[in-house]
C-alpha cells in the first residue's frame, strides 16, 4: 500500500504569498506528481496546517485543488487552521460526533487513522478527553488489527527548539498505544522537517512542509533559527506486512537531474544481473 504524504502546506488566499512563497503552486506541483508518478497511491494525505492564516479563501482554494485530484484525499488540521472556517468552506469534511476532523480508513494492511490535534488559541497540539475517548474507541474496535496514526502535531521530540510547541498530551496517547498494542506507526508534521525514529517503542516518521523548512535547531548557537526555501518535499510510504518505508521526495520540477552518462544505465544492470556482484567471474 502505498500512502502519498504531504504537510504544512500553508496556502494562502489567491495571488498572495507566504512568506513570499507561493503554496499554491508547490501543493500543485505535489498534486501533479502524485497523479503523474504515483497514481497508484491508496491515499494522500495532508498532514494539517492547510491554511497559513485560516483564511476562507485559502480553503476555498484547496478544496478547488483538491476537486481534480484522482487519489482519495484526507485533510487533517493542524495550529494554523481554524476548524470554523475550515468546516463551513468544506461541506463534505468528515468529523467525528463531537465536531473534530478525525476519520478512519479500513484497508488490506490495517486502520488508518486521523487525529485532530488542533486547539484554538494554542501552537501546541492537544487531544481532548473526547478526542481520546473517540481514539480509544477506534483502536479497541479494531483490535488486532494494524494501526498508523497520523496527526499534525508530533508526539515525540526532534532534539530541536521546537519540541517546546509539539503534542501536549503524549503520555495519555503513549498509554493508549501501550493498551491496545496495535499501533505501528506514526506520521507527523507541524516541525518543517524531515526526520524519524522510534517513540516509546512506537516507529514514526516526521514530514517537512511543502513551503518553508527549518534549519536544524539543535544548539541554542546564534543563526540556528533560520528557516529556508529549499527542497518542496513530500513522503511516499510504503507499507507492506514486512516493513514500512517512507521517501522524502522533492517535488520541484526545476531541481536540475544530472547528466545520466554519469551514472551508465548498462553498467547498473549488469551489476543486478550479477545480484550485486562487482565483477563477472
Ligand atoms: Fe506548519
């Protein structure tokens, strides 16, 4: 199964920018390389902050982009949104019984599931008493079953500043996946950076956005705050029963390829055909 992942894409209301940047352009050109390359993507997945100032037109826009896409798309919020706005400009969004985006999908390599760790007025991500309540009910009914959670604000520290703004309510959650055993894997956002690891015993995996990505605030040394316009990266999972895999993929039709006579095609296939033997005997 293949999930096509895409976060922090902060669109902003028609012919404006963010941050100078134009979002619209780069969820395009992700839209553009899921339906070209990755057609046969089960499902795309927008890891939260869809709107970089909760403005309708922003998601106006997005729902219009998102029209003409092919693969089944989920939206999550993220910090940046506003769950009002967002709600009343997406008549079909899908929400719980309690008025959260959260979902579920059933498929042939388990559940997924979409939280909703946005809370109006907070940076950092939180799950309510009724947002775990829905959660522990969607992980008990599937009992057994693989489960992959994927949720705007990360869980887990990245050893970065911003570790101070991540999910707030960590330890209800790590004792939930400790209760019901099943979770596998978790798929964040909400940093601006592509990094993974191991949670409390829980594998995850952390997207960057499509617009801006931080710099690696590890040290409090002075510059390490920067943010930059680098790589429009999106994930590409790969889950099967073995293993699950993701691909950080920059989408930016302009990266300049290498020439190929580098890197001699012949050459390559000899060396598969040989099962990775350098030399023939
Ligand atoms: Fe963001």
């Amino acid at each position: 199964m293949k999930i096509y992942i895409i976060s922090d894409i902060h669109l902003v209301a028609p012919d404006t920018t963010s941050k100078g940047m134009d979002s619209a352009q780069r969820l395009q050109w992700s839209f553009d390389d899921l339906a070209t390359n990755h057609a046969d993507a089960a499902f795309c997945v927008l890891l939260g902050d869809l709107a970089d100032h909760a403005e309708a037109e922003a998601y106006r826009s997005l729902r219009s982009m998102i029209a003409s896409v092919r693969t089944p798309v989920i939206t999550l919020l993220g910090n940046h949104d506003d769950r009002a706005t967002y709600l009343a400009e997406t008549p079909e969004a899908e929400t719980d019984a309690d008025g959260f985006v959260q979902a579920v999908r059933d498929t042939p390599m388990g559940r997924l599931i979409f939280l909703d760790t946005a809370e109006t007025g907070y940076v950092t991500g939180h799950l309510c008493a009724k947002r775990q309540a829905w959660l522990a009910a969607r992980l008990a009914e599937a009992a057994g079953t693989p489960v992959y959670l994927f949720m705007h604000h990360p869980p887990f520290d990245t050893g970065a500043k911003v570790d101070q703004l991540k999910f707030k309510d960590g330890a209800a959650l790590a004792a939930m996946i400790a209760e019901h055993g099943q979770v596998r894997h978790i798929a964040a956002g909400h940093t601006h950076r592509i990094c993974g690891g191991v949670w409390r015993g829980t594998a995850f995996s952390n997207l960057g956005s499509t617009t801006y990505n931080t710099g690696v605030h590890l040290t409090e040394m002075p510059g390490t705050g920067a943010r930059y316009d680098e790589s429009v990266n999106v994930g590409i999972m790969l889950v099967t029963e073995e293993q699950i895999v993701l691909h950080a993929h920059d989408v930016n039709p302009y990266r300049q390829p290498l020439p190929m006579v580098l890197f001699p095609q012949k050459r390559l296939e000899e060396i598969y055909a040989r099962g990775g033997k350098l030399a023939a005997d």
